[in-house]
C-alpha cells in the first residue's frame, strides 16, 4: 500500500475522489496520505483554475453505503442543490463517483433537473470512454478495469449556462481510449517503487 499510494502521487493529479473503502485502506499512519486526495465528506468540492484562467470544478460525490444498490432520494437532492450552487462558479462542473455503472446509469437517466457536465464514473462495472447522457447534459467517462486505459477527454468548446447547451463529439469534445499495453515504456522511478 505505502509503494502504490507513493506511486499514485508520483502522477501529479491534480484533484482524486478518495472513496470510503480507499480511505479506510490508507487510514494507516505508514501509508502516506496526498493534498489531492480527499473524500467527499472532507472536501466535497474543488475548484483548479486553467493558465487561460477557465476554472474547473470538481464536485466528489459520496461514497454509497456498502447495501445499496443506488443513491437514496435525499442524497440525490442534495447532490442537485451542490450541482446548481457551485454551477456559476465554474466554467466547467465534473462528478466524481464509485457508485457502479448500474447506479450510475440509473442516476444519469432519472431526469434530473441539475447534473454536473461531466461524470468520471468508476466502480464496479464497465468502462466507457465517452457516453453523452441526461438528454446531451452530461459526458459520461469510466476507466476499463485493472488499470488498462486511461481516457483522454478534450474540451472543444465550453459548457454554456443555458439549457440548449448539449455534448456533441466532435462539435464540442473529443475522447479517446489510451491502452495501457507493451507501447507504453515504463518509468523506472514508479518501477524502482515496487522492487
């Protein structure tokens, strides 16, 4: 755990969802714990301005409880009052969540009034490296399992405010699939980590 948390830090995010199962795992004091790195209880959201100054925001849904096999009505009300909120700040809104594809899916087809720009998904389930969802409101990302591609998402054209704004590939985003495979070299620092 102490070489895969440093590894992890060792990429430079700039903003992750640490989940209650990641959190509990790394609640050791040998484990070393990152600024990025936050649960949606310790900071439920996170703004990171662009050198063009467009600001982006990052909204970290809460981790479900171990029973459920979706989000409870309560929570899903309070995510759409934290989505409208924090909307005019940003110029771009992106959902954090390890809810599952199935939840997921079932959220993002539930008609909801406010939902965040983008959802990067993660969980149980399959990936998907780009799925327009909630009537064109929201570009879906999740990661295909056992870390074996990284999903690329290009902003082409920033959300509007109003409610005629849809995703559209390659009108006003592109995403791409990069495969962790025998083409990428590895750095002997993260290797180094694991000897």
């Amino acid at each position: 755990m102490v070489a895969l948390s440093k590894a992890f830090n060792a990429m430079r995010y700039d903003v992750g969802l640490l989940t209650a199962r990641e959190a509990k795992s790394l609640a050791g004091d040998d484990v070393p714990r990152w600024p990025w790195q936050k649960t949606a209880e310790e900071e439920p959201f996170t703004i990171r301005e662009l050198e063009d100054g467009h600001r982006v925001g990052f909204l970290r849904y809460p981790s479900l409880p171990e029973d459920a096999d979706g989000p409870s009505a309560p929570l899903v009300a309070k995510l759409s009052r934290e989505i409208k909120a924090y909307r005019n700040q940003v110029d771009l809104l992106i959902g954090l969540c390890d809810w599952g594809w199935v939840a997921e899916s079932d959220y993002l087809k539930s008609k909801l009034a406010q939902v965040p720009d983008m959802l990067f998904g993660s969980g149980s389930g399959a990936g998907i490296t780009g799925r327009v969802q909630a009537d064109g409101r929201t570009l879906w990302v999740r990661p295909y399992d056992k870390g074996r591609n990284l999903a690329q998402v290009n902003v082409l054209q920033w959300p509007k405010k109003e409610n005629s704004f849809a995703w559209e590939e390659a009108k006003n985003y592109t995403s791409t699939s990069i495969g962790m495979n025998d083409a990428i070299v590895d750095n002997p620092e993260i290797a180094a980590l694991f000897q």
